[in-house]
C-alpha cells in the first residue's frame, strides 16, 4: 500500500499545489485591498479651551474675545504637538513654529460654545472650541506653502507680530486692572480693543496668505483682506498682501493640496452648526469672537 501512494501520477499533485496558490494569491489580494492604505488622511479633532477671569473694568464683549483667543492658541498648540510626531510631517523637518504659522488656516472649527460661570465673586468667560485637521492635507499644504517665499516670510511675521501682541495684551490686562482715574480707564481700554483688533485683523490676513498660496490662481481672497481692513485700518500688512496677491501668481506646488476631498470621519451631529451660526465651518483665522447674542448666557449676579 504505500508504494502505491508513491507511485500515484503527478498531476494532482500539480493540480492541488496550483489550486492553494490561486488560494493564496486571492487572500493576499483582498487582504491588500482591505488594508488601510499609507496614504489615508487621518482627521484628528481637538478640543480646546479658553478663559478670561473678568475684571470689574472689562466688558463681556472683551471677555469673549480673550478667552476665544486663548483657546484658538490651545488648540494650535495642540495641533503643532501632534503633527511634530506624524510621519509625513516630521520626515519634512519642519520646526513647530513653522507648522503654528502654517496650520491655523487649516484647523477647521465645527463647534464653538460660550459659557459664563462664577467663580466666588469672579464672573469667568469660557469659549470651547471643537476642531479638526486633516493630516495629510495639512503635510501637503506645509509643502506648498514652503514653496511660496511671499507667503512663507509673510506668514512668519505676522505670527511673530502677534506673539508680541499677546505680550502687549498681557501688560494692558494688568495696566486696565490696576488703573486709577477714568481716563486711565478709558484709554487702557481702548487700546486693548485695538490690539484684539489688530490680531484678529492680522488672523485674516494670514487666512488670505494661506487661500492664495493653496487655491490660486482660480481667485483672490479680497474678502479676507476687506474684512482685515475693516477691524484694523492702518495694519500694513494687508497693503502687503494686496501688491503681491493682486500682481503675482504662486509658484505651482509639486503635489498641489486638494483640501476638502475626504470627507470627515466623526459624528454627523458634531458637523452641525449652533443655531443662527454659520453653514459651514470656519478656520481658526476666521473666528472672530462671540456667538449670536441669543445663544450668550448671562452672568449669574445675585
């Protein structure tokens, strides 16, 4: 009996090797196609928050602006953090400042909610924002923007520009808290409302640098640098801007980003906007402060 297993034809044995390689290839074929690919965007969304402990000389109105601004910074550091240890983005070595200067025009925000508690006898302000990014749209956009040398310096002074800002806005908070006289008052005031000015109108022209660099020359981002006008009049950077985007095109990218071609991977009722806000996301650039006067809380004095 067992020479006669030895002595059997070959064919069937050629016949069953051939069958489990067919077998094979097919699992590795589906296995392949099931797997998820390299190059998937991954959508990251980030939570962040911001707070003003208001004063007795500041406004609700101010209130809303700081915290709204402290937690745009939040969730940019939370962002740039997260992107310095993504592949695509760390293999490019850029620093985490360059990805702040970078990213902000790309951070979409779905949600932002304003609350106001007390705290004791302090009233605090607090803006929540929920954000997403789209990582490998954010890699190419940092490729693009690399390339543009008017939109990479510009956007790199504006960034620095408002970090000094920011430490003006600290100083202004301590002067309008420790001010004497009326007239103290008043202008410690209005000076910080021109500097919150001057960073949001800064924000946008940093938004129309971004539109520009990634989307022309299908367009100019007028609107933007309009708006940008409107809070800071005498910002020059939106002259800048306006010479060289009116009369120069940008270098064409390599690997030009598609932003807006995958669609985000999260709850459908997070993509809801609050009512009376807008219909579509906006970037953190494009958030001004505040929420439609019916959705603010009041403070709870009693």
């Amino acid at each position: 009996m067992p020479g006669r297993f030895f002595h059997q034809p070959s064919f069937p044995l050629f016949l069953l090797s051939h069958t489990l390689y067919r077998s094979m290839a097919i699992v590795l074929a589906l296995a392949a196609f099931m797997a998820p690919s390299p190059s998937l965007a991954e959508i990251r969304v980030v939570n962040a928050q911001g707070e003003h402990r208001m004063g007795n000389r500041d406004t609700r109105e101010d209130a809303i602006r700081l915290a709204t601004e402290s937690a745009k910074r939040n969730a940019l550091e939370q962002v740039a953090t997260y992107l310095e240890s993504v592949t695509v983005v760390h293999d490019m070595d850029v620093t985490k400042d360059e990805i702040r200067s970078y990213t902000a025009g790309l951070v979409l925000v779905l949600n932002q909610r304003i609350t106001t508690t007390l705290d004791g006898d302090v009233v605090v302000v607090t803006v929540d924002l929920l954000a997403q990014m789209d990582t490998d749209e954010v890699a190419r956009a940092i490729a693009a923007l690399r390339e543009n040398e008017d939109a990479r310096v510009q956007l790199a002074a504006l960034k620095q520009e408002n970090e000094q800002l920011q430490e003006e806005l600290n100083a202004l908070n301590q002067t309008l808290g420790n001010a004497a006289t009326a007239d103290q008052i008043q202008q410690a005031a209005q000076k910080r409302k021109d500097i919150l000015n001057r960073v949001q109108s800064n924000a946008m022209v940093s938004q129309a640098w971004t539109n520009w660099a990634l989307v022309s020359p299908v367009g100019i981002p007028q609107g933007l640098l309009n708006s940008a006008s409107g809070l800071s009049p005498t910002n020059p950077h939106i002259a800048i801007a306006r010479q060289i985007i009116t009369y120069r095109q940008p270098p064409t990218p390599t690997q030009p980003p598609a932003p807006g071609n995958i669609k985000p991977q999260m709850p459908r009722h997070e993509l809801v906007p609050p009512p009376g806000g807008p219909s579509a996301p906006r970037t953190l650039n494009e958030i001004i402060h505040g929420a439609p006067k019916s959705q603010q809380p009041r403070p709870h004095y009693r």
